[in-house]
C-alpha cells in the first residue's frame, strides 16, 4: 500500500513537469533595463522560449539592490512560470548588508550560471596616471582626496573596491549613484575619477582617449583587452570579483521542470550567435548544474561577508 501511495505521488508530481510549459513564462529582472543582467536575459529570451514553445515575458523590476524583484520571484507559486537572472553575487551580498530581508536564501533554488563578466578598472583622462601602479602610487600621495563612483551602496562595484582599497591600504572616497547608468557618465564628466565598469559601456571612450583602462577584477586577465593586467597580479593577490549572471526559481519548483529550465538553457547558451553577442557584452557564457550554482551563491555569501564587513557597508 505504501509503495502504491509513493508512485502515486511521483506520478502527481510528474503530470505538471510533463505539461509544462502551458502559458508564457515570467522572467524577472531585479534591476533596471540597459544593465548586463537585462541584456543577458533579452539574448537568450527568444533561444529558450523557442525551445519551449512558449514566449518567455522580460520584466524589469529594479529597486534597493535588487530586493524588490528578487522578492516577487522568492514568493512566487514554485511551478517554474516566474523565474529570475539576477547577479548572483548581488544576491548574495544583500543579506549582509540589509538587516531584514523579506524573504530569505531558502526561498531561491538555483536553475543554472549563465554568464560572466568583469569589471575593468577605469580613468578619467585627467587622472596623472597611466597604469595600476602610477594609479596607486598617486592615491597614496593624496589620502582621501581621489575618488571613485559605483552603482550604490552594497553594490558590486562598490564592494570590489572596497577590498582593493583594503588589500592595498588606499584611502579614497565612495560616491555611490543608482546605477552603472548613472555612475559612468559621471565618469565622463569627470565627477568621479575612476569607476570599476563593463567593458561594453566604456570602450568606445577608451578608443577616444577620454578614458582609461589600468586593471581588472577577476584573476586573469581579459581576452577582451589582454594588455590590461589583473588587479591580483598588480600587488593584491588573491583578488578576484567577477559578476555572475544566473537563473534561479522559487523554491520547491519540481527538479524535472528545474531540469527541463536547465535543459534548454545551456542549449540557449551553446548557440553560437548567443556566445558571440555574450561576448560582444563582455561576458563569458558559462552553465552548471543547480547543484553548483547552489554550492556557488554559498561560496559568495562568505566571500562577500568579508567583503561587507571590511566595508562597514549597511544600507539600513
């Protein structure tokens, strides 16, 4: 008798996965349009529906680090029709640095990796330096006079220079704005002196001569710009923070529609006009299992604990 009430159950819980998907699937976005996550998620919006069969339904919902949206989805029916490409690492930092959370890790169950990036140290022209070395030598000589801009307070950016402030012992001034969309132009307008960005949104100034390009974040150097040494190699070794882009569902979504998410996911990423334009966005396309990613957010939570903590970062 158990054993009939157990293939039962498995039975109930395989109809949905076979049917599904029936309707268009919503895909949340926890930040505003333009940014790296957004523009991951419209490349391999089409790809994934194709294969599913249904249209996949972009929704922007940006606001406080990405809360807002992460939210939504973490309270969402966990039937695999709201989904969400968030920074992983963003998601990661959030608990550190919000006293209270509306929902909590639990509530999210990782789908799959789907890109990676970095963030290239850059310039203002009028900053006297030309390489990572003059750049540090020249904060040093002017404590708490050089300053630098983010997307916000707890940000990546924020938090990445934070450690290199740390790992270095520089002493420079945070100016946090609401979004690279904000903190990159005032980069060009030389409000701030540098900003840690995407290559995409500063390369055709770097090609002009307005700014420039002296390190970046992850441990090895960038295919995009191999000239650029790494910030580890310039004197922080170990120094390695690179923005991951990933799907994730609300917890307790059936593994065999988790699976099938996967499935047409990594087969989305293989399609070589994606891995082209993924690149074209200074991203790396890269997949893992749920697992993984699970492993993964949890090896960034403690990463960016440190992180916060060094910081003094707290938004409330």
């Amino acid at each position: 008798m158990r054993f009939l009430v157990a293939i039962l159950l498995l039975a109930a819980g395989a109809a949905p996965a076979q049917d599904y998907p029936n309707k268009p699937i919503r895909v949340i976005v926890p930040y505003a349009a333009g940014g790296l996550p957004d523009t991951i998620t419209r490349l391999i919006q089409a790809k994934m529906g194709d294969s599913l069969g249904q249209q996949l339904v972009v929704e922007n919902r940006g606001g406080a680090g990405g809360i807002s949206g992460t939210e939504a989805v973490a309270k969402a029916a966990p039937d695999g029709y709201t989904l969400l490409v968030a920074d992983v690492g963003q998601v990661a930092i959030n608990p550190h640095i919000f006293s209270k959370l509306p929902y909590e890790q639990k509530d999210l169950t990782g789908v799959s990796l789907i890109a990676f990036s970095a963030l290239f140290l850059t310039l203002h022209q009028s900053v006297p330096a030309n390489n990572f070395k003059e750049l540090v030598a020249y904060i040093k000589a002017n404590p708490g006079k050089v300053n630098y801009g983010s997307s916000g307070i707890g940000s990546i950016h924020h938090l990445s220079m934070e450690a290199m402030k740390t790992a270095l012992g520089l002493d420079m001034v945070h100016v946090p704005y609401k979004g690279m969309g904000q903190a990159v132009p005032a980069l060009l307008g030389g409000q701030v002196a540098m900003v840690p960005s995407a290559l995409p949104a500063v390369e055709a100034h770097v090609k002009a001569g307005t700014v420039k390009l002296v390190a970046i974040s992850t441990a090895k150097r960038s295919p995009l710009a191999p000239e650029v040494p790494t910030i580890a190699e310039s004197g922080a070794p170990g120094y390695d923070f690179a923005p991951e882009i990933g799907l994730l569902a609300p917890a307790g979504t059936p593994p065999a529609i988790v699976e099938k998410l996967r499935a047409v996911l990594v087969e989305a990423i293989a399609s070589p006009n994606v891995q082209r334009r993924l690149r074209d966005e200074g991203a790396n396309p890269e997949s893992s299992t749920p697992a993984e990613l699970g492993g993964f957010i949890r090896a960034e939570i403690d990463q960016w604990g440190k992180a916060v903590q060094v910081s003094g970062a707290k938004v409330d």
